[in-house]
C-alpha cells in the first residue's frame, strides 16, 4: 500500500502529492545550483590561482633585483673603502721615508756646503734602505709598491711611491681591466 498514491485502475501511474513533489525540485534546483557554484569557485579559485602566481614570479623577481643592487653596492663600498684604506697606508709609508731621508740629509749641509753635499745618489740610496727595512711592517700595503721619485724640493725632501691596491672580493673579477688601479701618493719633509 502506497500513501498518497491513488490507482484509478486505467493503468496510469499515480502522481505523488504536490508536497513532495516541491520537496524534489527544490532538492533538484538545490543539486543544480550546488553543481553551478562549485564549478563557479573551482573557475573563481583557478583564476585566482593563476594571478596569485603570476604575482608570485613578479615579486620573487623584483625581490631578487633588489637583493642583488644591495650586494652590488655593499660590494662597491666595501672596494672604495679597501683602496681608501691601503691609499692612507701607502701615505704612511712614504712620510716614514720621507722623514728618516729628511733626518740625514740637513739644510745646511745640502744647501751651504759647511760639510759635504749629499748627492741625489745618497738621497736615494737612503730612501731605498729605508722603504726596504719597512716592507715588512708600515710599507706592507698592497702590491707592487714602488719608490717612483725622490728629490729635495724648497729645503724639504720629496717622496712619491706608487702601489697597485689589493681587491680581496673584487681580485679575480676586474681580471679582465689591462691596466690595473695603481694610487701615487706624495710626501714631504722638512730638512733642519
């Protein structure tokens, strides 16, 4: 026996009441809206998969060019500040000279000839002694330190050294410059 299904006998099927009948098409029309929607986010979240991404790759790019400009100029002044360095090292180095040349050689002996003139030949034989005695210590400052003049100028003697500094984190990287960086200091003496 089937509640509310009537059977006139002329073999038709019975209708179920209109009760029911609403309670499927709204489970019906709830099935297609639930089917509509989730195909509707799955485009809604694929879209925005897609743009999260692609924002993704951008700001990944854009914080990789920034991290590398940051390494480029830490790098950059961490050079500038190394020549800077070995430039005042290489000062000192040539005032040392200067000064001990300055203590031998006197102004009245070069200039008024009360005792024997010390020739330009003695100036730079002592010059050279002494920037050989200080290679070690106060002249141990970059490469291929040289002494490239030495003269008495206005009663003051006159040194001028030129060296090539030493790039420790840009060394094998500037390979490629044919001429290396090479600093030329000056420095002068007064003879008394």
């Amino acid at each position: 026996m089937a509640i509310g299904m009537q059977n006139s006998g002329t073999g038709t099927a019975a209708r179920p009441p209109k009760s029911q009948r609403a309670t499927k098409a709204n489970e019906a029309a709830k099935a297609k809206k639930s089917t509509k929607a989730t195909k509707l986010s799955r485009v809604r979240s694929a879209k925005t998969s897609h743009a999260n991404d692609s924002e993704s790759g951008r700001i990944s790019l854009l914080i990789l060019g920034l991290a590398l400009l940051v390494v480029a100029l830490v790098l950059s002044s961490a050079a500038a500040t190394t020549v800077h360095v070995q430039r005042r090292q290489l000062l000192t180095c040539a005032d040392a000279v200067s000064l001990s040349v300055a203590g031998v050689a006197s102004a009245s002996d070069y200039y008024e000839g009360q005792a024997d003139p010390i020739l330009q030949s003695d100036l730079n034989r002592q010059a050279r002694t002494v920037f050989n005695q200080l290679q070690a210590t106060t002249c141990d400052v970059g490469t291929s330190r040289n002494i490239t003049d030495v003269a008495v100028r206005n009663n003051a003697v006159e040194i001028r050294m030129t060296m090539t500094p030493e790039l420790p984190v840009f060394g094998k990287v500037l390979d490629f410059i044919n001429q290396p960086l090479t600093i030329s200091v000056a420095s002068l003496a007064k003879m008394h």
